[in-house]
C-alpha cells in the first residue's frame, strides 16, 4: 500500500513541479532574461533543464526519504549480492556437511544397532556365564577357607620346623664341639702313651690355693710356686736326671702383674701353665702364670659324662678304648667347669674288673655307663671319679685311690 502512495505522491509531485517549470520558463521567455550571457531562447531551455533535473532530483530524493528497501537496494546492492553469494556458498557447504553428517549419523546408528545386538548377546554369554561362575565362586571361597586353613597349619608346622632345626643345630654344634675336643684329648692321649709329648699346650705344671693375711706374703708364694713348677716340668723332660738348673721360662711382666694381683684380698687359685707342647729332652719349658678366684666346680655325686655300650661292643679293647673315651670325656667337662688338675684320679683295679664284667656279659645287652664324682673338688683339687653301670645289674663300685 505505501509503494502506491510513493508513486501517486511522485506522479502529483512531477505534474506541479512540470507546470512550475513551464510557467517559469515561460515567463522567462516572455521577460527575455539572460543567464551567462546566452539568449534568452537558450535561457529559456536551461531553466527548463534546471526545471526537469530538479524534478528527477525532489523524486529521486523523496522516494530515497520515504522508502528505506530503495535507499539500501541503491546503496547496498552490490553488498548484499556479495552477501548472498557467499551465503549461497555457505549454505551449500552446510547441506553438503549436513549430508554428510546425515550419512554419519545413518552409519552411526547402524553401528550402534550392530552395538547393541552385540551387547545384548555379550549380556546374555555373560548371565550363562554368571550361572556357570556361581559354583566355581562357591567352590574358591571353601578352597580358600582350607588355604587359609592349611597355611595356619603350616605356619605353626614352620615355627614348630625352626625351633626344632635350631635345637638341632645347637645340639650338632655341642656334639661337634665335643667330638672336636674328644679328638683332641684322644690325640694328646695316645701322644703321651707313645712318649712323644711329655707336657701339652695350657698344662698345669703347678697350682696352689692361696689366701694372703698380708700383700707382702705375695713374692714368696710366687717363688715357691715357680720353682715346684720348675721341678715338675724337669721331672717330666728330664726323667731320672737331677734337678740341678732351671728349664722353666716365665715373663718377669707377667709375675710382676701376678704379684700386684695376688696382694688383693680373697682366696685365689694360681697355677703356672705350659705355653706350649714340650717333647721328652727339651731344654726349656715356656710358662705363663693363671690367676682365678678359688671357687667349687665339682660336687659330690655330680655325673661327669655318660656313654652307651652297644650289644656287639664286646671286645676287650675295643670296651677299654670305650672306657677311656668315658674318662676323657668326664676331664673334658671337668675343664670347662674350671679345674686345674691335670688327668682324674680312678681305682685301676675296678677299671679293669669293669672291663672284664661287660666283655663277659649276656648277648645283645646294652649298657649304659656313667662317670661319677666321689667327692666336692676345688679348682686346683684332684678329681676323683667312679665309672658305674646304669640298669639292671651292677659291677662292684669303684674304690677311690689310697691317698
């Protein structure tokens, strides 16, 4: 509706601008004026001119005031057909991506189709599979319950295993220790029957309880010890030659300290010991001398060692060897309890009647002996024993040595 006005507003415009221009042409024309000095004629002509052009420019710019589509399709055509253009491309870019999405999509919900067939097969497989799986996980709770069980059990089998392999090995080090020292007593022994070693290594050569009533008594029990050791150690070297020099070699720092030592109040024990083996016509005997607080260390009574006489053990030498790895045994503890005698004191004569009494007894027997003390002893006291057979018969006990 405004377009129809806009045109009747011009049409009505250009009729009342036209006849003003004729009039004024007219009249100019009729009043012969010169503009720029042309003939009126040609005046005439341009105001007719002017006329139109001002025409052409009140309806161009009426209808550019009055319509805003002309102002903008005058001005901003070209703008806006660069505009659509790349609009036109833009949209044609997106339906082509959104075909293409669109075949995505289609594709997709293929693919989520094939998804889900397979998830609802995989749910299936996995409801048969829950089924299978229920008594398997009953079946590894109780194999678990029993392993749990089982390594409790083990675990109390283990400690109970390693306390028992720690007893075992503590037994196994006490035997070899005793095997080893057995060894060494049956080594020392059998040297001494040949007459080869005369004196061991640690032996004592002389001992003595001493309890001082003054610190300067200290020196002359010193002396008296060395030379009683100097006479035991020439007697076992030099046997059947006078004693008429000193073979026995004590550091004078050592009865130095000894000395300082012995004034100290208390009852002591001071032995002189070999430092060394010595062999039969050696010239010299090295010494050392041991002090230690006087103290009991065997009682009356007390069981010294004990071994097994086996039932096909039945030759004489072979049970006399066997008595004498009894007695090194029962020395051997007499040492570690602390005693300085050298050897233990037996009745000869029972020792052999023993002997004799277990070669002749009944067969297959098997006989436990024992090596008894007869009497408390000190550290520089003999020892005395007894060997005594242990069941169901005895042999006649044995007598200590006449003093």
């Amino acid at each position: 509706m405004s377009g129809w006005l806009l045109i009747l507003a011009l049409l009505v415009l250009g009729g009342v601008l036209a006849t003003l221009g004729d009039r004024l042409g007219s009249r100019v024309g009729k009043a012969r004026l010169s503009l720029f000095n042309l003939r009126p004629r040609r005046t005439a002509v341009l105001i007719t001119v002017l006329t139109g052009s001002l025409i052409s420019a009140v309806s161009l710019g009426l209808m550019l005031l009055v319509s805003e589509r002309l102002r903008t399709g005058l001005f901003e055509l070209e703008r806006l057909e660069e505009r659509l253009s790349t609009t036109r491309t833009q949209l044609e870019a997106s339906r082509q991506r959104l075909t293409s999405s669109q075949a995505e999509v289609a594709r997709a919900q293929q693919g989520q189709r094939r998804v889900q067939k397979e998830l609802a097969q995989a749910e299936r497989q996995a409801t048969a599979l829950r089924r299978e799986l229920a008594p398997l996980q009953a079946q590894r709770a109780r194999l678990e319950q029993e392993r749990d069980r089982l390594a409790r059990v083990v675990s109390g089998r283990d400690a109970e295993i390693k306390r028992t392999e720690a007893e075992l090995k503590s037994v196994r080090e006490k035997i070899a220790a005793g095997a080893k020292e057995l060894e060494e007593l049956e080594t020392n022994l059998i040297a001494l029957r040949r007459g080869d070693v005369v004196i061991s290594t640690g032996q004592p050569l002389a001992s003595a309880k001493v309890k001082l009533e003054r610190p300067d008594q200290a020196k002359e029990v010193i002396t008296t010890l060395l030379q009683q050791a100097n006479i035991n150690a020439f007697r076992r070297v030099l046997p059947g030659q006078p004693v008429d020099r000193q073979i026995l070699l004590v550091p004078s720092n050592d009865i130095a300290r000894l000395e300082s030592l012995l004034a100290r109040p208390g009852s002591w024990v001071v032995s002189i010991l070999s430092a060394a083996n010595v062999l039969r016509g050696e010239r010299q005997v090295l010494a050392f001398p041991d002090l230690r607080p006087n103290r009991q260390v065997v009682e009356k009574g007390e069981v010294m060692a004990r071994t097994t006489i086996e039932a096909d053990l039945r030759s004489p030498e072979q049970l006399v060897r066997r008595l004498n790895l009894l007695l090194a045994a029962a020395y051997a503890q007499a040492q570690r309890q602390g005693t300085l005698v050298d050897g233990l004191q037996f009745d000869a004569a029972s020792f052999n009647q023993l002997a004799r009494t277990l070669a002749e007894r009944p067969a297959a027997t098997v006989v436990q002996l024992e090596a008894v003390a007869l009497r408390d002893a000190d550290t520089p006291d003999p020892i005395t024993v007894e060997l005594r057979i242990l069941g169901g018969w005895q042999n006649p006990p044995a007598r200590p040595p006449r003093p």
